[in-house]
C-alpha cells in the first residue's frame, strides 16, 4: 500500500475497478466504430497510411500527445497521456492485413476485390488496445494517480518487422511493462512462449530466352530445386522446425525463361537459436541449388524474433482483469452467423466457442509474433480473445470474421480488462518490480543479440517495390 498515492489509497478496489470500467464504457462505441473503420480499408504491412491516420487522430482527440510517422516508421506512431511521472506502461496498437485474404462480412467465400484483408484480426487489436489506452488515463486523471499511459502504433507485424524495428530504434526505451491482445481460439491470460521466427527472401538471377531452345540459366529451375531440396532433407536434418516458403516470382509466360525467381522462407521453431540455424541452413542449401543451376545467388534479410517470454506476474494481473469483466457476451444472433462460417469452413464439424476464462502457463503457441523479441527486454502481458476453432487464422473466414459486428464481444471484452490491468500497475507498482524480477530471472546468463532486422530502406521509403517482390537490398 505504501506505492500507491494517497488519494487512490483512499479509493477501494471495486471503487477503482467501477471508475475504469465507466470510463471504458464511455468510449466503448468509439471502439466498435474504429474496428469498422479498420476493417473497411486494409492495408498491407508499412503501408498502412489510413490505419495509423484513424487511430492516432483517435487518440490526439482524446488528450494524447501524438508523435507521426514515429522513429523513421512512416506508419507508425507514439501517443502518450500523463503527468511524466510514475510508471510507464504501453499498449501495443496493430493494424496490418494480409494479402490474398479479401472477403465480404458474410458467412460464405465473397470477394470485395480487395488486395489485402484482415485475416488475423488487426482492425480489432488496434482499436480494442487504443480504446484500452484512452479509458485508463482517463481513469488515472479521475484518481489523480501519477503515471504515463502510451500507444505505441506498430505497422508491419505480419512480416514480424515492425516491433523489431521500433525496438532497434528506441521507441520501448524506458518502458516499465507492455500489455497487448490478439485473437485466438482461448479467452483468457498469457504467459507462454510462441515460436521464434526468421525470414528472408532469395533472389535467383538467370537469362531469359525461347523457351524452346536449350534452357540454360534458367532461375526457376533453381527455385525449383532449392525447394525440393528443403522437402527432401527435412525429415533428415529439421524434423522438428517449420519451414515455410511462396514463390513470388517464377516467370511471366512458359516460352520465355524466366532470368529472375524469389523465394521468399520463413523458419519457425520455439528456440530461437534453432530457428537461426535452421534457416541459416536452409539459405545454404539455396545457394547450393544455385550453383547447380549456374544462376547468380542473393539473399536479402527481412527480420528475426524471438518467442515470447512468459510473464506470470503480468499475467495474472491481467487475469484479475478478465475475471472483473468476464467472459465475451456474444448474442445468440451472433453464434448463429459465427455457425454458418464455419459450416463454410469445416462442413460437418462440430461448432466450439471457448465461453470460458482461463490462465494459460503450460506449452507452447504455433505462430509467432514480433513483440515477441520485446518481451526479453521489458516485461509484457497479453490479453486472448476466443474465434469459433473451425475458423482458421490467415483465412478469408477470419476477414469475413472481423468484420462481422457479432464478432466484437471478444476484443471488448479484451479492450476493457487491459485497461483495468494498466490502471493496477500504475496504481501498484509492486505488479511491475515483481515482473521485472522474473524477467531478469529468466534471462539471467543470458546476452541478447541487437533487434536484427534488414530492409529498412525499402520498408521505410518504398514498402511497394517489397510487395510487388521488385525490391533490392
């Protein structure tokens, strides 16, 4: 009780509980706008200009000293609300689509023509953590609690690029604990590892010509053979690590031979040094297949990150949060709509909802995510919402998901216990050292590498020339 200031030691906690829970109320609808405002407009990762435009405004609206095109990020963005003093906590706002993942908000396979959607569900974490953000300094401001709540606007996660170049950058520099979202198939509190991810692109050069003739420096047939080598050699030398791989570029008509192939590859694995390794093999092996093939080798970098680093005590705090809030209310109407798509995506499968809190400590999530390589360095605390476990991640479904209205109970649900969660820390500063104990604790012995990213000219002055696979770095 001693960290706390006299006037909050004077309020109880349900009293404080009440007055966060009000304030969130308050700008609940603000919420559900942005999450169609979002939703309407997908953005590619580093060019998600109206994304980044929406919510800093938002939030300038709302008292926040708003810093644009943040830290040489021309969609990123740093808010901040408070006196200056006390403890600082971030909300980390998302706000990328995915490409190929267009679809209308209805229950079946409809296009919108489209070139991206938001098939993990950003339009949703942006706005939910944003609006999380707003309710608590309001909340803090009405307590007269000292403290600085920040909105650290994060582009380009999708490619686990954004956070790692925000870190490299400074912009978690001085921070006392993170807190953030994401859907899932789980309600509830996080505290364990995800998968480590590396990724890169291979560019192979070659000549073109009558696809007729003799088919010498062909770059596709080094593409070709450097991913049926992967196939081949997995089960020999990385069983147990993920490797993932498109071809971006593999030639235009078949009477021409294609003089350029990319192969952009991703690994994944829970240990980072083994995701390293793995990948650093799997470059080699396309190097290999390039001399085979007489075709010239270049390997541009994109970034690496590490899982996350669990956080029991920031964990549980959050936990208390959902407990304050509750499950997601979804209406009957909503369940029903959300039974439709998945008969769409799972014919004959049986419909599951996690109606359910819950605190989750044990193993480990398949994907990754780049805060991931911020959670070693500050402690970091995360929110789940539940999707129906027949609706798959990164699938047209999940588009038609978010922007589906019946679908806000979950992130709200979120929205609200991370700004109780961020009115707890600030108010007892006790959560935070004993979280910055644990992560000492776990990292200790432990020497981090810097943030590794590459492509920065591209992502910063021409993010097109990446997704149109033209760039060069």
């Amino acid at each position: 009780m001693t960290s706390r200031s006299k006037k909050a030691v004077e309020r109880t906690d349900r009293d404080v509980i009440a007055i966060v829970r009000d304030r969130w109320a308050d700008i609940r609808p603000e919420i559900e706008r942005h999450f169609g405002l979002l939703w309407q407009e997908p953005e590619l990762p580093n060019m998600e200009i109206a994304a980044a435009r929406l919510l800093s405004d938002w939030l300038a609206g709302r008292g926040f000293s708003v810093e644009r095109r943040a830290y040489g990020l021309p969609t990123a963005f740093f808010a901040r609300k408070g006196n200056g003093q006390g403890p600082r906590i971030a909300l980390l706002a998302e706000y990328d689509a995915l490409p190929g993942t267009d679809n209308d908000a209805v229950p079946y396979r409809k296009r919108r023509g489209r070139r991206a959607g938001h098939a993990c569900g950003h339009n949703q974490i942006g706005p939910a953590n944003a609006g999380a953000a707003i309710a608590a300094a309001a909340a803090l401001e009405q307590l007269g609690i000292a403290g600085e709540i920040i909105v650290i606007g994060c582009p380009s996660e999708e490619i686990v690029w954004g956070k790692i170049a925000l870190l490299k950058q400074g912009a978690f520099d001085g921070l006392d604990g993170i807190l953030t979202s994401h859907g899932d198939y789980q309600n509830g509190a996080i505290s364990r590892p995800c998968q480590s991810v590396v990724g890169g692109e291979i560019v192979f050069s070659g000549e073109s010509g009558h696809g007729g003739g003799v088919r010498r420096k062909n770059a596709l047939d080094a593409a070709e053979l450097a991913v049926q080598s992967f196939e081949r050699l997995r089960a020999h030398h990385f069983p147990d690590t993920s490797v993932e791989h498109v071809l971006r570029v593999g030639g235009h008509i078949p009477n021409v031979t294609p003089d350029q192939s990319r192969l952009w590859i991703t690994t994944r694995h829970v240990d980072y040094a083994r995701a390293r390794e793995i990948y650093d093999f799997v470059i080699g092996v396309a190097e290999q297949a390039a001399r085979m093939t007489d075709v010239a080798f270049r390997h541009q970098f994109i970034a690496s990150t590490r899982g996350y680093l669990p956080n029991d005590t920031l964990a549980q705090v959050l936990y208390s949060s959902l407990e304050s809030v509750g499950p997601p209310k979804w209406t009957d109407e909503g369940k029903t709509w959300m039974r439709q798509l998945s008969e769409a995506c799972r014919p004959g499968a049986p419909f599951t909802l996690d109606d359910r809190l819950g605190l989750y400590t044990e193993g480990h999530d398949p994907y990754g995510q780049d805060d991931g390589e911020v959670s070693w360095r500050i402690p970091l605390g995360r929110v789940n919402w539940a999707f129906p476990e027949t609706v798959p991640l990164h699938n047209w479904a999940l588009t038609a998901l978010a922007g589906f209205d019946g679908s806000y109970p979950g992130p709200l649900m979120a929205s609200e216990a991370l700004a109780l969660a961020a009115v707890e820390l600030v108010r007892c500063p006790e959560h935070l050292d004993a979280a910055k104990a644990e992560l000492a604790k776990r990292t200790r012995g432990l020497k981090l590498d810097p943030p590794n990213i590459g492509a920065w000219r591209t992502m910063t002055e021409n993010p097109e020339s990446f997704w149109n696979a033209s760039w060069d770095e």
